[in-house]
C-alpha cells in the first residue's frame, strides 16, 4: 500500500521509505473516520402507552419525527417485552418488507437484508411440515410433527439463552446487545466478528466491563484491553451457541419429538373443555386455572415420562440422554472456567511501543505512526481517551 | 490497461489479481474439505479465540448437516429392528439433496432468460472458494472473462457507447442475484419437502435392494470367511447362524416378496381406478358405508371387459412374481457349508440346511398366502365373466359375497378363541372350517395357507385407507405444489427478473 502511495505522489519506487514520511504531499484518498466518541444515547421508541387517541396520534408523529431525525447508530436499551414486540415486528412487518424489496431486486438491498430474507424458509418450511400431515387426515401424526417443529425452535433458542446467560454472569458482556442503524435495521451489536461495533458503546459500558473482565484500571489503554477481550469472547461464544444449539435442536425434534406419547396429548388436552363448560358455581376462576394448568402438565408430563425417566429406559436412551446433559454442562463449564484466556497485564502505564519510542527517538515509525504526537506526550495522555 | 470508470470518474487501476472463477474439480474439492475445515473453526474459535465471519457461516452449514444426521441417528435408535433406519437416512439424504436442487432449479431458469450464471463460484487470492452472487455488496466480477462480460452486456441490452457499462453490468447482476435470492428464499419452504419426499420415493427402492446386497456381502466377508479360517467350530456355528438369519431376513426373497405386497394394493387400484373413490369424505364414512362405495365401484368397473383383461393379465404378472425363484445366494451357500455340514451334525446343531429348510418354508406359506389373495380376486373378474347376465341385485350379492372371503388373521384368532361357531359362519361352510382345522391339526398349514389369503374386502379397505391417510398428502398436494412453484418461478423468471422497477423514492 505504502509502495502505491509513493507511486502516486511522484517518487521513484526504488527510493527507501526512510525518513521521508513527512513530505508525502496530498493523501490520495481520505482515510476513513473512526469516531472518537461513540454516540451513545439509549432510545427506546416504544413510549408510555396513550391514554386518548389524540395522545396516541401524537406520540407516533413523534416517534417518526424522531427516527427521521437520528443520523447514527444507536444502542437500544430494550425490555424484555420490547424485545418481543421488536420480534414481532421484525416477522410481520420488516421481513414482508424486505422480501419485496428483494423481488424488485432494488439497489439498496445489502447483506443484512439477505440474511433477514433468509429466515423466511423456515417459517414457510416449518408451516408446511407441521400442517402437510393434518391436511392429509392424519392427526396423530401432525402432532408429532408439530412438536417436532417447536421442539426444534425451542432447542435452539434456550441453548443461545443458556450461553448467553452464561457470559453476562461471567464477564457481564450482553451478547444480545442490540443497536438501530441509520438505515432503520435493528442489529446485533456483537453479530460479527470481524467488524464489531465496539464504537456504539458508552465509556459507563466500558468501566462496567473493565471490573468484570479483569482488566486493571491503571493499564495503559483499558479500553484497547477489554476490546481485545471482547474480540475473542465474539467468536467463543458464537461457536459454542451454534453447537450446542444444534445439539438440542436435535434432541428435540428427533429424540423427544418421536415419543410414541405424543398420540395421547390430544386425548389429555381435551379436558380443558369440559373444566371451563362446568357451570360456574362448582369452580371459581382460580381452581379452574388451576385446574387448566394440571391438565396442561398431565397432558405433557407421559411424553417427557417416556423420554426422560431413567429408571427403566434402554441402554441407547441413557446414553442419549446423559450424553446431552453432559454436553450442557461442559459447554456452561467451558463459559466459566475457560471463558478467557489468563492475561497478565503490566500496569506501568506505558505502552511497550511508546516504551520503545522513548528509547529510540529517531527510529521513523513513530512519526509515521503518530505524526501529532511528541515522544513525552504518550506519558502525560495517560492512556484513555480524554 | 483500459481505464476503468465510474459515474464518469475515471478509477485507479486495478492491482492485478489472482483470483479467477473456480473450476468445477476445485468447486468440488471444496466440499470434501468442509468437514475437517469445521473441526479446525470449532478448535480455533474454542481454544485460540479465533475465527473469522466466513468461517463461523461455513460452521454453521456444517453443523446443520450434523444436525440433520444426528436427527437420522437418534431415529435409528429408536427403531430396534434392523433396516428400518434405512428410510430415515434416506430421508435425511433426500432432504439435504433438496435444499441444494432448490437454487440450481431457479437459477437454471435464470439462466435460459438472462445468460447469468449464478451458480458460479470464485477462488480468491486466498485460495478460498465462495459463490460469486452472494453478498450483493460484493461481486467482484473481475473474475468474469472479458469476453463473458462483453456477452452479457450485449444479453442484458446495455448499450455499447454507454461509458458506465461496467458499473451498469454491475447493477444489473446485482438485482437479477437479489431477485434470484429471495426467490429462492420464498420457494426453500415449499420446494424442500416436497423434493426431499419425491427424492426419496424414487431412491427408496434402489437403495434398498443395495443395502441387502452389500449387506449379505459384508456378513459374508467380515464373518464367514474369517470364521472358517479360524477353524473354530463355535465361531462357524455363530456366524452361521448370524450369515442365514441376516441374508434371509432381509436379502432375497422374503423382501421382494415384501416388496411386492407393498406393490400390489397400488396395482391393482390403478387397474380397477379405485383411487377414484378416495375422495375427502372417504375417511370420515364408516367401514360399512367405504364398502359399499368399494362394491358399486367395483360393480361398474367390472361390467366393462377391458378391465377385467387388464385385472386378469396383472394378476397374472403377480402369480409369476410370487412363484419366483430368489437369487441363488442361498444354493452358493450350501455350496460352501457342504463340507462342513458333517462335522456339523456330530456336534448335535442345527445343521445349516436345516436352517435353510426351516426359513424356505416359511417363506412358501407366506408365498401361498399371497397366491390366495391373488386367487380371490381373480374370481371377481371370473363372476362377471361368466354371470355378467344376471339380475342386478344377485351379481351384487355374488359380488359382495365375493369380497368377503374371509381373512387369515381373523379366522385364526377365532379358532384360537374357540369361537368355532362364528369362524363358521364367516367361512360359508362347516366342511370347509373342518377341513382347515384339520390340515392345522395335522401340521400341514401349507394347504391350509392355500385356502386363505387376505380377503378382497379387507385388502381394498386397508389399501384405500392407507391411501387416503398417507399418499393424499404425497400424491394429491405434492403434485399441487410442484405445479404452484412451476407456474409462478416461471412467471417470476419471464416477467420480472431483470426488470426496471420505479422505486418508492422516485428516484427511478
């Protein structure tokens, strides 16, 4: 790169690169911008509910008003509700939305959006596998496939709950850390990585993290530390997400799905109806959620029964079933006794580069590396950013 | 070097890259390597904390072919007899075979109408292969020949002296990508289990056949031939007894004879247009009210003689196929064990023709139960052969009477339970219940098994209901859905790929 530049600005290429990164003249191109500050300001679009429907007209001229005007990326500190609806919102509006906009094949359409388009297979698929056995006239079996569906969906997702859960108590990092981009797409913050977004977060974010990750306060540059300690919790934790989650998609759909029980959870739940026909008078609306729930739980409870009571089960299912609570654990075990390499920092203050700078003063990479900067002023800036 | 513009701005040159488009030996290398390059991304990203995007998105396809299989195995499990995870490989097989059938079929279209290629795949200067097509913010179409380039501009209608061909080529294989992506996208839900169950319906028999042949040929390489080398007479009795219950009971005869069974109810439903009758109200009618349906069915059908050549010359196929001889596998092996069969019966075993004799007769009662059932309904075509003439409603009766005959399990159950008057009253006649109680009596259950196959009227109703739980959905919905995704990928090819949309922006 440096050799192209030097080609462009009129120097013979034979000439050595020494001592002359001063008089380069005009950079051919601008180099890019890394903010400083990050723009850090939580917002929730999601207000307090109206109370009349001129407030709620209001509130939503508002809330596009506002989204017209936010020009960066932003964090958002939602709710666990808020991220429910935001999924809602997701299937039902944004991805409908970026499928047509994938059918018109418009200029604008980027990654992201291929892989929110990409989700649309296994809702489609998922419909289609659960339904195709009840419109066929078999009943028995659309259960069974249905659990399947859903057994697969839950596996996956309690076993990115379980890890995720798993960091934040160990490092306190929040892997599902969310952020709006200027575009409008609701992305993860720590999604990639190659390209994390380490410039969404807050210095509070990073005073936070610095306590749970070990990182000694008077380090030089902390912020640099926990980055790079950040950079390998991302891959770790994705790796380990996408097998155990693999795993216990797995169990579900073809070890607890294929429980012949499945054929009586129809009979079971049938009950309800008669518990909510009964006149009112023998049973108050608690004893009959109550009596909902222990109809739910005994429907449910001979599948698990079958698939999970150890006692008299084959040789096969033991194995199966030990294996994958062994794998839970190992994978819970690897979070917390080997999460993160053991670092040794020195606290002196300095960076080994300056330390270097400061024993060598003409060496030239300094200056090509930090042309603003005299050697003694590594010393007084004291590492964070000011 | 031509120079390069963009917008009117003419652009640095390019660095002369090394990446060029892969060639189909390379493309395919490549998926040998998926295997150990997961286990190196999981090692790296677990122990080293290291792994870039592309490697965690190539993990991840391949950890879902894992789950896939993993899936099949805990299924195989599940079913303890052997062969019957065979189907559920194949399943796992055909499901995976579909979801990669799915884009080559929508872009194969793509590529009658544009000329695009999106199939193709690109080895970078890092010598890592990727589809060229998918990060349409990344086609680095360099790799394209000059030629194919020029080709495309001609195919795609940019004109010659526009100065922004190669950014206008570029924009317009992105759409055509994007268009051909999320098509795909929409089509993945309905194309993959439809072509994984048509996939599997065409595999499901070869495979079969393939998996008693290497599996008699592996009995016979892993334990046979050691077994006799070692000379040890407990060890040849063992893989003896493991070479004849495993070829028999999955190799030869006894399976096509299986296989033909499963054949049979289709058939001869086809012949006689019986899948007419299964409608949507079929599975809702009693047992009675389906056989009534069945009988006037049948009625018509059977007045017409076209039918009743056809049904005769099927049947007469199915006879030859149930009095076939099996392979001769089982006369190489006598060949073999002769010499052995001396020192056998010293021992005091059961001796390897024995075994055979045993497992040949067996295999005799269940061929003559099927040439029963075939008996019975050559009789339907018979009764109106010869009494076509008659009153209506008495060549109804005859018909009905007909389908009744009466079925081997249900009759048996009833002697076992005593309940001879009744077992009479179903078989017609007290000499002919006498008759089969004494050929029991006295061992010889070949000629009862003569007398009795499965009555027509319990084959049709087992058949079509069968048919109407199971097939409705493979032969009536899957034939709908193939039409649906046929008809709209064409129009959707025809009429909208490559197409110049206004934009909501009005930008154009």
């Amino acid at each position: 790169m440096y050799q192209a530049m030097g080609m462009v600005s009129g120097m013979p290429p034979s000439m050595p690169l020494q001592g002359r990164s001063l008089n380069w003249g005009p950079m051919p191109f601008e180099p890019p911008q890394v903010p400083v500050y990050p723009a850090y300001t939580p917002y929730n679009p999601l207000p307090n509910p109206p109370v009349s429907i001129n407030q709620a007209i209001a509130q939503y001229q508002d809330l596009q008003r506002r989204r017209k005007e936010i020009p960066e990326d932003r964090l958002l500190d939602y709710t666990f509700l808020d991220k429910i609806l935001q999924g809602f919102k997701t299937t039902f509006v944004t991805v409908p939305k970026t499928v047509w906009k994938g059918l018109k094949g418009e200029k604008d359409f980027t990654f992201a959006d291929a892989m929110l388009v990409a989700k649309v297979p296994y809702y489609i698929g998922g419909a289609v596998l659960a339904l195709s056995p009840f419109v066929g006239g078999n009943k028995a079996e659309g259960v069974r496939w249905t659990a399947a569906m859903l057994l697969y969906l839950l596996g996956s997702s309690s076993a990115n709950f379980l890890i995720n859960t798993a960091y934040r108590l160990r490092y306190g990092v929040d892997l599902t850390k969310m952020y709006r981009s200027k575009t409008g797409q609701i992305e993860h913050v720590y999604i990639s990585s190659d390209f994390p977004r380490f410039d969404l977060l807050g210095p509070e974010e990073y005073q936070r993290l610095e306590k749970k990750l070990g990182v000694p306060e008077d380090v030089y540059e902390p912020d640099g530390a926990i980055r790079e300690q950040l950079r390998r919790i991302i891959p770790s934790s994705r790796t380990l997400k996408l097998i155990l989650a693999n795993l216990c998609s797995a169990i579900g759909a073809g070890y607890i799905a294929r429980s012949p029980a499945w054929t009586e959870v129809s009979d079971g739940l049938s009950k309800l109806s008669s518990v909510w026909k009964e006149p009112a008078s023998t049973l108050s609306v608690l004893q009959k959620v109550e009596a909902t729930l222990r109809s739910i739980a005994g429907a449910f409870r001979p599948v698990f029964e079958n698939r999970f009571k150890m006692m008299d089960a084959e040789p096969w299912q033991r194995l199966v079933v030990y294996g994958w609570l062994a794998a839970i654990a190992a994978s819970v075990g690897y979070v917390f006794l080997r999460g993160l390499p053991k670092k040794h920092y020195s606290s002196t203050g300095v960076s080994p580069l300056a330390q270097y700078a400061l024993q060598h003063p003409q060496a030239p990479f300094q200056q090509i590396l930090y042309p603003n900067l005299s050697a003694e002023s590594f010393l007084t800036r004291g590492g964070r950013y000011q | 070097m031509t120079i390069r513009f963009n917008a009117g701005i003419p652009q640095a040159p390019l660095l002369p890259s090394k990446a060029r488009l892969a060639t189909w030996q390379e493309i395919q290398a490549q998926h040998l390597k998926k295997l150990p390059e997961a286990f190196h991304t999981a090692t790296s990203a677990l122990g080293h904390y290291k792994a870039s995007d592309h490697q965690l998105a190539d993990f991840n396809d391949a950890n879902r072919v894992f789950t896939v299989a993993t899936i099949a195995s805990l299924g195989s499990l599940d079913s303890p007899q052997p062969g019957a995870p065979l189907p559920l490989w194949l399943g796992a097989g055909s499901w995976l075979g579909a979801m990669a059938l799915t884009p080559r079929i929508i872009n194969g279209a793509i590529y009658l109408k544009t000329g695009v290629n999106l199939n193709a795949q690109y080895l970078s200067s890092n010598g890592v292969i990727r589809p060229l097509f998918q990060d349409p913010g990344y086609m680095p179409l360099q790799v394209l020949p000059e030629a194919k380039r020029q080709q495309l501009m001609q195919r795609l209608g940019i004109p010659l002296d526009n100065p922004d061909r190669e950014s206008l080529l570029q924009e317009r294989l992105k759409q055509i990508a994007v268009q051909a992506h999320t098509w795909w996208m929409l089509m993945a839900g309905f194309a993959t289990p439809v072509f994984a169950s048509t996939l599997s319906d065409i595999i499901e028999n070869p495979a079969k056949s393939l998996y008693s042949w290497l599996r008699a040929k592996t009995v016979e390489s892993l334990s046979l031939k050691p077994a006799l080398q070692s000379k040890n007479p407990q060890r040849i009795i063992a893989a003896l007894e493991k070479t004849i219950r495993q070829t028999i009971g999955s190799g030869s005869e006894t399976t096509m004879l299986a296989r033909w069974w499963k054949r049979l109810p289709t058939d001869v439903m086809r012949t006689l247009q019986l899948q007419h009758v299964v409608d949507g109200q079929f599975l809702k009618a009693s047992e009675q009210e389906r056989f009534e349906r069945i009988a006037q069915h049948l009625y018509q059908q059977l007045h017409n003689e076209s039918v009743r050549n056809a049904l005769v010359a099927q049947l007469g196929k199915d006879e030859a196929a149930t009095a076939m001889e099996g392979p001769s596998f089982m006369s190489a092996l006598g060949r073999i064990f002769a010499p052995l069969e001396k020192a056998l019966e010293q021992a005091g075993h059961l001796l390897p023709h024995e075994a055979r004799l045993k497992a040949q007769y067996e295999l005799d009662l269940q061929k003559l139960s099927a040439q029963a059932t075939l008996k019975h309904l050559r009789e339907l075509a018979e009764l109106f052969e010869n009494d076509g003439d008659m009153a209506p409603d008495v060549l109804m009766d005859r018909l009905k009477e007909c389908l009744e005959k009466p079925v081997l399990p249900y009759i048996e159950q009833l002697v076992r339970e005593g309940r001879l008057t009744k077992a009479t009253e179903v078989m017609g006649s007290e000499e002919q219940v006498e008759a089969v109680m004494n050929l029991f009596r006295s061992g010889r259950f070949k000629l009862a098994f003569l007398d009795m196959g499965a009555a027509p009227k319990e084959f049709f109703l087992q058949a079509m209901e069968s048919l109407a739980l199971r097939h409705r959905w493979t032969m009536g919905y899957r034939n709908l859905l193939l039409a649906f995704m046929g008809i709209s990928t064409a129009i959707f090819v025809a009429f909208f790929v490559g197409r110049q949309f206004k934009s909501s922006d009005g930008e154009g």
